[in-house]
C-alpha cells in the first residue's frame, strides 16, 4: 500500500522515502550534504547533514522521539503539519514502512553534543536508544537490508535507477550536494551530483540527451510565490517533434501530472495564441493554434512546492490541489508573456514552430480523411 508494490519499484521506494527525508532537511534549510551508499551484499546507508532525528523522549509515548519515527506510522515530522512547511514525504510513514520493510535497520543520530545508536530487526528495536560519544556534528545516518522475505523478487538494487532519481532531487534543490557511491563491485563507482543552476540545468540535461538542436539560445524560466506556496518553471524548445515534460510537486516526480501541469499547458495555449494574434503571426480567419502545437518541440520542468499537498493514488503520482492551476496560470501569463515580449526574435522561433506543426497536424487530418473516403467508394 505504501510502497506500490513488492518488487524492483517497491524496493527502489524504501530508497527514496529515506532521501526524500533528508531532502526534507535540505528544503527547511538545514542540510545541504547528502551521501547514499550502496554497500555490499544491497545493504543501502544514507546520511545527511541536518539536524539529526529528535532523540528526546516523546511525551505521549514515553520514549524517544526517533524510536517512534521508526516503529510508529504517521509519526514523521510531516504528519500534523508540525515539522515542515512542505514536505515531499506526505504520509509521514516513510521511515516506519522502510523499518517494518527491513530485515535489519540501524540509526544513527548527532545533535551536535552527542552521537545516538539504535538497532532495529523486522521493523522492532533490539536495542534501546544508546548514547555513544561527545559530537559536535549534526545530522542522521541510516542503514538498512530490505527483507527479502517480503521483496521475493529481488532485493538488488539497480544503480541507474537510484541515480536518475537522486540526479532529479540535485537538479530541483540547486546547490545540494549529492554524493551516490556503489561500492557492490570490485571498483567502487559513483557520481557528485550538484546543479547550482537547479531546474534550467535539468532542462539542459534532458535537452542534451535527446541530442536535441536548440532553437533559442537561454532556457526561459519563470519563478513566483505566494504565501508558502511557490512555482519554477524552466522550458526550452528544440528542433524535434514531441514534448518532453517533468512536472513534480514537493520534490515529488508527478508521472500523471496533475493540476500544476494543467495550469501550465493551459497558460502556454492561451499565452502563445495571444502573442501570435497580436503579432499578426496569426490572422483574423487562422484557427487558433492547439495545445499539441504549442508543446512540439518543448522540454520544461515544472516544479512547485505547497504546504498541505493532495496526491491522488498512495504511490503520490498526480498532484490534486485545485489552487495551484489558477496559481500557475497566473504567474505563467504574467512572466512569459513579458518575457516574449522583451525578446521577440525567441517569441517569433517559438511561434513559427507552432505554426509548422499546425500546419503538419491540418495535413495529416486530411490525407486521413481521404484515406477514409476512397476506402469507403
């Protein structure tokens, strides 16, 4: 239920819902370094520079507060809106499903006096919370070995996989820096993932990718917030045929994008449109162009962060929020129409795309419709 599943996807998940954790720390502007190790024999050990797990005794509870992050669901930072003003890990049972996941689990805590330890087996401490020596560091370490009673599958964790996953979380937090090693081998191999530049970087990369030719020179990007909610969005254009689009909402990859992605294609519609109209690219009789037009050609990441985000489906791959469309709408007319109107040589590339790929969209509609009625005399 968790997890989406006890297979290969599942046991990437225990990964991410522990990275998603110390990200957490990196977007409340406490952590800013992250290593995700993976050890032999698929034992997976992350650790951050945060501020560490709370270790103090939770009043309801009687014990500490890191012990019940890791035995209790529902009771991460994120559940009762206490710890974090956006959170990626929603459900605030991340770190209790990976415990009860695991055949062993261990933690690490510093809170910059001392450093704490506890050990846990199938999801339940074989030890209590032990405190180990002075420490002026700061920060969480944890280890893990999925069960493999419950990943019957296959509890070997495939490199490439974690490693987009880990490069994506670099790109939307510019300046984290993400260290991944796998040490499974008799070479270690690994990456320093670190994007100052954050989603425009990310947008040059799936570019770069495609082996794609630009057609303007800079990434267009356009930022807003309001209140605790706030919105980036990078986007280039290239000289292929289909669109490419990330949207992801608190660090959250949206596979199914969601209400921030309907805003977004609904204000490019609109907004292109307009421009051409104005312009004289389209005239009086021209049919208005479509969104299928517009986004030919088009790389963007969108990237929002909330408090309170509603995720459609548990595994968390649509954003259900209903303000945040009129949000992005908003702050997307505001900011590209300025910007195309401050660069007319890129609003003309952009618009003459559009336009060839209506005229391609017309051309095949009607050599279909012939196709038809040839085929039915």
């Amino acid at each position: 239920m968790y997890i989406g599943s006890t297979g290969p996807q599942g046991l990437h998940h225990l990964v991410y819902e522990i990275v998603d954790n110390a990200i957490d720390e990196v977007m409340a502007g406490y952590c800013t370094k992250i290593l995700v190790d993976l050890l032999p024999g698929d034992i997976v050990r992350v650790k951050d520079n945060g501020r560490g797990i709370p270790v103090g005794i939770q009043p309801k509870l009687g014990i500490p507060a890191v012990t019940v992050v890791f035995t209790v669901l529902h009771a991460g930072g994120k559940f009762g809106g206490g710890g974090y003003k956006v959170s990626g890990g929603l459900h605030g049972v991340g770190a209790s499903v990976v415990n009860a996941l695991s055949e062993w689990l261990e933690v690490e805590v510093c809170d910059g006096h001392y450093r704490y330890y506890q050990r846990f087996e199938y999801g339940k401490p074989v030890c209590d919370l032990q405190r180990m020596e002075p420490t002026t560091e700061t920060g969480s370490q944890i280890a893990f070995k999925a069960d493999p009673q419950i990943f019957t599958e296959t509890t070997t964790y495939d490199y490439e996989v974690l490693l987009k996953r880990l490069r994506e979380q670099a790109f939307l937090n510019g300046g984290v820096n993400i260290t991944f090693t796998d040490q499974r081998g008799e070479q270690p191999v690994g990456e320093v993932l670190h994007y100052q530049g954050g989603i425009r970087s990310f947008v040059e990369h799936l570019n770069a990718k495609k082996h794609a030719n630009l057609l303007h020179e800079d990434v267009i990007y356009v930022s807003g917030k309001k209140d605790d909610t706030s919105c980036e969005i990078a986007m280039q254009y290239n000289d292929k045929y289909d669109e490419t689009i990330f949207s992801f909402a608190n660090n959250v990859r949206t596979m199914e994008g969601g209400t921030h992605e309907t805003g977004f294609k609904n204000a490019l519609t609109k907004i292109l449109n307009d421009y051409a109209r104005k312009f004289g690219y389209l005239k009086a009789d021209d049919k208005n162009l479509m969104g299928e037009d517009v986004r030919d050609g088009l790389c963007a990441v969108i990237n929002v962060k909330l408090p309170e985000a509603q995720f459609e489906g548990q595994t968390k791959s649509k954003l259900g929020n209903a303000d945040i469309r009129p949000f992005v709408e908003a702050l997307m007319t505001e900011r590209l129409t300025a910007y195309l109107e401050e660069n007319p040589a890129t609003g003309k590339i952009i618009i003459e795309k559009a336009l060839a790929a209506s005229r391609a969209r017309e051309a095949a509609k009607k050599a279909r419709e012939l196709t038809r009625r040839k085929t039915a005399l």
